[in-house]
C-alpha cells in the first residue's frame, strides 16, 4: 500500500498543476492579486475572458469578466466610461438607448474592452480606426501596483505599448471612450461568382461604404453583401422577430456543421466537402434574410470561431490577384475545407471621424480614415498589425483551415501564408499564433519601443500574455546573474 502511494505522489508530482484562474470583482480584489503575484515571484496572466486564452499547465490567468460596470456617460461630450470587461454588445445596447455608438462596424466578435485594448485587431484596438482610435483614457494598475492615468497627449509612449500590447504593460480597470452619432445601416447580399469578382472590383468595391465576401475556395459562388449608412428619410425597416430568428437560427446551424466538419470529417474530403456546401446554404440563408433591412452597424457574433482562425490586413487594391492566386492554390491543393473565406472592406471618406458615415470593423474588416481625424497617429500600438506607407483603403481575409484540430501541413501552411505575404498583407493577432523576440522585431519596426516601455513598467515581468504562444518579451539578465549561470 505504501509502494503504491508513494508512486502516486511521484506520478502527481511530475505532473505540472492546472492552470489556474481568478475572477476578481473589483480593483480592490485585483490589487490584492496584484501584491500577491509580486511577493510570491508569480507570473500572472490578464485578460478579459472572451478571447481564447492561451495558457499552460501552471499558469495563473486572471479574468476581468466579472469588473463589467458602466463608470459613467456623458451624453453631451459623447464619451462613457466602463469597466474592462463589459463586452461591445453590452456597450453598444446602452450607447443605442441615446444614439451614439462607438466606432466599430461590420462583422464583429462580441469581445470585452479589455481584450480589444490588448490584442489591437483591426478596428477593434488600434491604429486610427476604431476603438483604439477612440479611446481617450485608461485608469490602469502597473505591475508595481500602482494605480495611473494614462491618455494619448500626457502619456503617449505608454498608450502606444498599451493599445495592442497584449495585456503585459498594466493592468486596464477603466476605459473612456469618444462615441459618434448611431447612423443605422442597410445591407443587400446577392450570390455572384468569384470570376466576376476579380474582374469587376475596381467597380464593385465603390458601390457602397463596406462589402463582406464570403467564399468557399472550391466553389465559383461568392455571397457578397454591400453596407451603406441610412439617412432620416430612408423607408428601411427592422428585421421582424421571425426574420431575426431565421438569421441567428442559420447562423446557429452554420457555425455547428463548421464545428462537425473540423472535429469528425478532417479526414474524409468529401463528406467535408458536402457539409461545407451545406455550410454555405445556412450562410446565404442568413443573408437573405438580413437583405434590405435596418440594422445597428456592428454585426456582433460570438468570438471563439472568429479569433481562432487567422486573419489578414492587405491593401484594397490587392485583394483580386490574392483571390486569384488563392482559386489556383486551392485547386493544386484539394482537401476538407471546414470554413469560408471572410473578406471586408470599408471605403471611407474624408469626413471627420465623428461626423462620417463611414465606418470600420473588427478583426474581419478595417477602414481607413482620412488623416484630419481627432486622434491622428496617437491612437496606434506599437504591436498593432499595420501596413507600412501610405495604402490607403483596406481588407481584411479571415479563414481558419490550419486549427490544430486538423493536424495542418506546415508546407501547406507556408504556402497559403506565402500568397498573403506576395500582396504586402500583414498577418493579424490569434490565440494559436506562436511568437517570438525575432519574429516581433522582423514584423513591427516599434518592437524595440515597446520593450524599453515594459521593461521601464514592469521590469520583474510580473504580467505575461495570455493572447499568444511563446516568448514576447524576456527579462534582461543582469551582470550578476550572468557570472551564476
């Protein structure tokens, strides 16, 4: 008997603890986290709970889910105050009941703030659209357990580590955000093919203010959906509940068949192949029954599909010769395809960015703005996927055939990623993206910015991130410690 406990308390001792996670509810359970983390020599990771988290057996994950409150709002200055996990819908529900909103649009996953602060998406975090464009102050806890206020005219290095610096610089307990004026959108979707695409759309993407894309590669049919802003004198009108039931009832059967299709069929092509099409009917129906009605600008779905697969920022321009080369790449390559292709693109105008009806979107859609709006350059992250010179419009393609579910070839993966990189496209923020020191300095020319900042914040590395894999930031070794080892 004593044999086999002894070999039991060998063998649980050999196995690395759970992750654990925390779910405080205010700032004060989070300071004592905080003190507790510092004390011990913990590594602790922050996030906001609606991102996939990447974690490993050890980890200490601290959810801000719970710290979900309105701080305040200020109808007449047009800015609200909340708490870092306070999700876009819920935010967007209460801007709605005095018409603002906040400035992001499309196809967009239902995240908490805190997790669009720190991951910098496109439209979501950073860069002059969106919400990082919109944000005018953050109430943080540093590392030290401090408590600051940070903004883009006082604080401008520590904004820019901030905003897409995947939750390792300060701990975000409060948020204030500029809203704009709640202009309700309309949307019209017909199926076309992806031929027509390509040669019409120096055309089609001038047609409207927004366009989504969806496409399955081994299929010539595209649905496409065009989004234009309504006015006081438009005649649209609501979904009625049994049309908004059919919508999310498709959407619903949709995202259950893709789930079906990556966890039993990524063996077998063609039953993949036939519940894909299957798919692609429950998405058309979904549009159908979204067409030529009033909607609120965000579209928002649920995240955990949309944050794991993998999404692209690329030139307008350059989206044609990517779908051809895709058409080709795919036809030499057959195999289970369990998703769509997601492409969006906002054409904006040079109107303030409060007064415009343009709009721009989450990870799936970015838009650009002209240089004369409020924030300018202040509201862009040192991490946040960016394009170098002056692009002008953009897109951004999200698939997700390489989830580790379906044992992906690495040859195939370099490959498709190959044909993003031909277009100037940069690869945006996913749970499963794997990074390193050189990998961050070859992608973003203020990786060496963001450093010297967290090195000055959190010098003990007491925050890590939970948003990726791998190594972002190491702790510098000291003289000292160089002669020990």
């Amino acid at each position: 008997m004593g044999t086999i406990r002894s070999w039991l308390d060998r063998l649980l001792w050999r196995c690395p603890p759970p992750a654990l996670t925390l779910y405080p509810k205010c700032v004060e359970d989070l300071l004592t986290i905080m003190a507790q983390a510092r004390d011990n020599g913990t590594t602790v990771k922050v996030v906001g709970g609606s991102f996939p988290s990447s974690h490993a057996p050890g980890d200490i994950i601290v959810s801000l889910q719970y710290m979900d409150r309105l701080l305040g709002l200020d109808a007449n200055s047009k800015t609200v105050m909340v708490e870092p996990g306070m999700k876009l819908s819920t935010l967007s529900s209460l801007l709605a009941s005095i018409n603002l909103t906040v400035e992001v649009a499309g196809r967009v996953p239902d995240l908490t703030v805190l997790d669009c602060v720190a991951v910098g998406g496109p439209g979501l975090g950073c860069g002059e659209t969106g919400l990082g464009g919109s944000i005018l102050q953050v109430e943080v806890v540093t590392a030290k357990g401090e408590l600051a206020s940070w903004n883009w005219d006082t604080n401008t290095r520590q904004m820019g580590g901030l905003v897409g610096g995947l939750g390792m610089l300060a701990v975000v307990i409060a948020v204030t955000i500029k809203c704009c004026p709640l202009v309700m959108v309309s949307e019209i979707s017909y199926l076309s093919s992806v031929k027509e695409v390509v040669d019409t759309w120096s055309m089609v993407h001038r047609t409207s203010e927004h366009q989504q894309i969806t496409w399955f590669p081994f299929t010539e049919l595209v649905i496409i959906s065009h989004t234009s802003s309504l006015d006081k004198l438009s005649f649209a009108v609501t979904q009625s509940r049994l049309n908004m039931f059919l919508t999310e009832a498709s959407e619903w059967l949709a995202t259950i068949i893709r789930r079906l299709n990556i966890v039993l069929f990524s063996s077998l092509p063609m039953l993949s192949s036939v519940l894909a099409r299957v798919q692609f009917i429950s998405l058309w129906t979904a549009a159908r029954y979204r067409s030529d009605h009033a909607h609120h600008p965000a579209h928002f779905l649920p995240p955990t599909p949309i944050m794991r697969g993998t999404t692209w920022l690329l030139p307008l321009d350059c989206l044609p010769p990517l779908l051809h080369n895709i058409s080709t790449w795919s036809q030499a390559n057959p195999g289970p395809v369990s998703s769509p292709i997601f492409i969006q693109t906002v054409v904006a105008d040079s109107k303030d960015m409060y007064e415009s009806r343009s709009r721009t979107s989450s990870v799936g859609s970015v838009g650009y703005r002209s240089q004369h709006s409020i924030k300018g350059v202040h509201g862009q992250g040192y991490l946040c996927p960016k394009l170098g010179g002056n692009v002008g419009p953009l897109a951004s393609v999200w698939y997700d055939w390489f989830l580790p579910e379906v044992n992906p070839d690495p040859l195939l993966v370099n490959q498709l990623e190959g044909l993003f990189h031909q277009v100037g496209g940069v690869r945006c923020w996913g749970a499963e993206r794997l990074v390193s020191p050189l990998v961050l300095s070859n992608t973003y020319n203020q990786y060496r910015d963001w450093c010297r900042v967290k090195g000055e914040l959190d010098s003990e590395c007491v925050l890590d991130s939970g948003y990726v894999q791998g190594t972002v930031f190491s702790k510098p070794v000291t003289r000292g410690e160089e002669g020990k080892q």
